[in-house]
C-alpha cells in the first residue's frame, strides 16, 4: 500500500463509527425533547388544576356521553395532551423466523431428462446402485444417482 494512503476498510471503519455517533446523537435529542414535552405538560396539568373540579365534571358529564361501558354506564373521553408517553422506546424489528422444515436424505435414480426413475432411503445405497447398473444394461439411455433431501409430510 502506497504511503500516506488509507485501506478501504480503514474509511469504512471510520465511517460506520461516524454513523454510531449520529445516532446516539439523535437518541439524545429526542429523550431531551421527550423530557421537554413532559415538564410542559406538567405545567399544563398544574393550570388545569386551579379550575373548580365541580365545573370540569358537569362540562364532561355533558359532552362525552358518546359511548357506553360494558355495564351500561357512560364513559368519558379521556383529555386530549393530559397525558403523553413517557420515553417510549422504539420497537425492535422482528424478524420472522421459518418455520423448521423436517428432512430426509433418499438416494435418487434419474434419467436423461432428469426425470425420477426410482427412489430407495438413504441406508439402501448398495440397492439403488444395483437398480442404476441394472437400467444402464437394459437401456441405451443415461441414468444418474444422487443424493436428494425430501420433506417429510406428517
């Protein structure tokens, strides 16, 4: 390597660090505003408080009658900006796992056109290739053993 020259490997080093950094940065950022948007709500909350409590209740009680609970009382909405998520964390990608497939090894006879002539379990290898010299005498066409692994259906 000529001097004074860095590997391909050294910037893509530098440059994933680079990207780590950013995104701590970012996280940072965002619990910043998080603790931000919830002090302005506390505040908010706190003026709320100084309202007479009877006047809160007979302004809902009048206006979120939309729906009812199971027993047939209604339910209020709940205030919009009372309350806000606290820090949530950002789901983790899942990814979808397959499911296992159970497999057995056979040995397979094939013909020119990689057709399957005849099929024998995989302990019985002496008597597919007896069956593979025996098609090889009888006709004049090619024929082929290989090892195949089928799925096995419960």
């Amino acid at each position: 390597m000529a001097k004074g020259r860095r590997s391909r490997m050294d910037l893509r080093r530098e440059a994933e660090a680079l990207e780590a950094r950013k995104q701590e940065q970012e996280q940072e950022e965002e619990v910043e505003e998080i603790d931000d948007e919830e002090s302005e709500d506390e505040e908010e909350l706190s003026d709320d408080l100084d309202l007479d409590i009877e006047d809160d209740i007979d302004l809902e009680a009048d206006s979120d009658h939309d729906y009812e609970d199971e027993e047939g009382e209604p339910r209020r909405k709940k205030k919009k900006g009372s309350k806000k998520a606290a820090g949530k964390k950002l789901a983790a990608k899942r990814t979808r796992v397959p499911k296992e497939v159970r497999t057995r090894a056979v040995w397979v006879v094939f013909d020119n056109a990689s057709k399957v002539v005849e099929k024998f379990p995989f302990n019985q290898k002496a008597e597919a290739q007896a069956y593979l010299a025996k098609k090889l005498e009888e006709k004049k066409g090619t024929y082929y053993i290989n090892l195949v692994k089928e799925e096995i259906k419960d």
